[in-house]
C-alpha cells in the first residue's frame, strides 16, 4: 500500500530505499511489485532494493553484491555494475544458471501419522478439512492473502497449544484437531523478534540457558543468587557491558555488579590487580542483585 501511495504521489528525483520488499509474496505477486518499483524508477526516481529474490534481481538495472560470504567472511564488494553483465560472482552463478539449488531426487515417505484439521472456517477459510502428515517437511501455499497464515498459526498453533496445556490465544473457528497424541511440543516460528532485540539468538528457541539462573552464585558456600534467565541473554549481557561507564561497576568475588545508581564519586584503582573501577561513597554502594 505505501509504495502504490508513492507511485500516486508523482514524486521526482526521490530516493526510496526498500529493505526485502518480497518478503511473503507468492510469485504472483512479484510481478506485481516489480511493476511498481520500475513506475517509481520511471518517475524520475531511485530505487534501492536489498533483496534476495532472483526474479526481481533480473529486473534490476545495476546490482551491487557484497560477499564472498556472511559475517566477517563478508563486507566485501564482489561485483558492481549492469545486471546483464554481471560476473562470476557467487549471486552471479545463480543468476547465470552455472549453480542451482538441486531438487531432490528422493522424498521421504510419510510415518503413517497424521495431524488433521477438520472444519476450518476461521476468516476466508471455507469450512475446509486438512490432513497434515508428520515426520516431514509441509509447505502451505497460495497467493497472498489466500488464509495460509490463519489456517497455520491462527488454528492449527493455537489449537495445539491450548491442548497441550500451554494456551496462546482463541484458536481460529473450527470443529476437531485430531492427531495431537503423537506431538510433544508446538514451537511458532515467526518473523518476529526473540525477545526484545531484532537480533535472535537460537540459545533462546532451545532455552540453553534456563537451567543457568538457579544454579548461579550456588558456589563456595555462597547461596543460590535468585537470579532471573534475563542477565544470561546474550544481548543483555553485552549491552550491560556497554552500559557500566554510565550505570557504575563494583567489582567483588566471582561477578561483575551492576547499580542504577548516580554517577561515581571518584575513581580509584582496585588492589593489586592495578585495573581502574567505579567507586562510589559509603552509603551510596549498590547492592549485588544483578550480576552478569
């Protein structure tokens, strides 16, 4: 809708910067979306497009590709110039047919159980029944907008997990889920963030660290510390690690102590060690309740 509303608004010499604008489409709709971004381009505009799909990398005018590959095997400016003549580069095999993705040549056999919906009716969904084998590899797919999303998450999570005991909402309108005896566990796997960073760590989908937090502090005599599962998130850990110029640290024993408390009264050097840390005045020390 916001690029349909930007081709209506007749701008000229605009930059638009679209981040995987083919996200969820079904191939129908790519069509679609190209049209639109060249009638932006046509308008005296420019386009820039982080994508992965190579139909509407076809339709580009220049590519810019950065590799060879991710993190920090990557950064690097592997190809830049015309689509047409694009080279060797590893997005440039793929475009040029010399690597493909290979079909496999054997697909598993179903195990004999089934998960089946019967009377899904939820939104435009037409009072449908779906058998779902288990063991395997299941795509649901349509256009957009053809109610994949809501026989998937809205009924078929919803109900699971609200018979398994662990409830996430009203299930989507139908009559029987049957086949849940054969299912432990139901995990959603979504676009959204784990937590509160865009930054997901698996170690939170396959909870690494849960049994960490009782046990913490319980060592050298000491009691266990009490402590919640957030100081043992990655991203917390470090951002509180960023964050102790600002928020003062005392070191003490085996852990690092975190106060919310004003800026320090001076600065100090600890012991023999000879590192620096924050001090604060006597009355004003924080107490270990948070440790990472």
């Amino acid at each position: 809708m916001a690029l349909t509303s930007a081709l209506g608004s007749s701008l000229v010499n605009a930059l638009y910067v679209l981040d995987e604008p083919s996200i969820g489409l079904h191939p129908r709709d790519n069509h679609r979306l190209v049209r639109i971004l060249k009638g932006l381009r046509d308008l005296a505009n420019t386009v820039v497009v982080v994508e992965h799909d190579p139909e509407i990398i076809r339709e580009s005018d220049f590519i810019l590709d950065l590799g060879p590959q991710a993190g920090e095997d990557g950064g690097r400016l592997m190809y830049f110039g015309p689509t047409a003549g694009v080279n060797g580069c590893l997005t440039g095999q793929y475009l040029r047919g010399v690597r493909r993705i290979p079909v496999p040549e054997r697909r598993r056999a179903p195990n004999g159980n089934w998960l089946t919906i019967r009377g899904a009716a939820e939104n435009n969904l037409k009072n449908i029944d779906v058998s779902i084998p288990l063991g395997l590899l299941v795509c649901l797919t349509g256009v957009s907008g053809s109610g994949k999303s809501t026989l998937a998450e809205e009924i078929l999570y919803k109900a699971a997990t609200r018979v398994l005991g662990n409830p996430e909402g009203r299930p989507g309108q139908h009559r029987a889920l049957e086949g849940l005896e054969h299912i432990d566990q139901v995990v959603l796997v979504d676009q959204r963030a784990v937590g509160r960073t865009p930054r997901a760590n698996p170690l939170t989908y396959t909870k690494a660290f849960d049994p960490h937090p009782p046990a913490a502090g319980g060592h050298r005599g000491r009691p266990p510390a009490q402590l919640r599962p957030g100081p043992f998130f990655l991203q917390r850990r470090r951002r509180a690690l960023r964050d102790l110029p600002r928020r003062g640290v005392r070191e003490g024993g085996d852990a690092v102590s975190v106060g919310r408390l004003s800026p320090p009264a001076r600065i100090a050097t600890a012991g023999a060690s000879g590192r620096r840390c924050w001090r604060w005045p006597t009355a004003a020390r924080p107490s270990p309740g948070f440790s990472i």
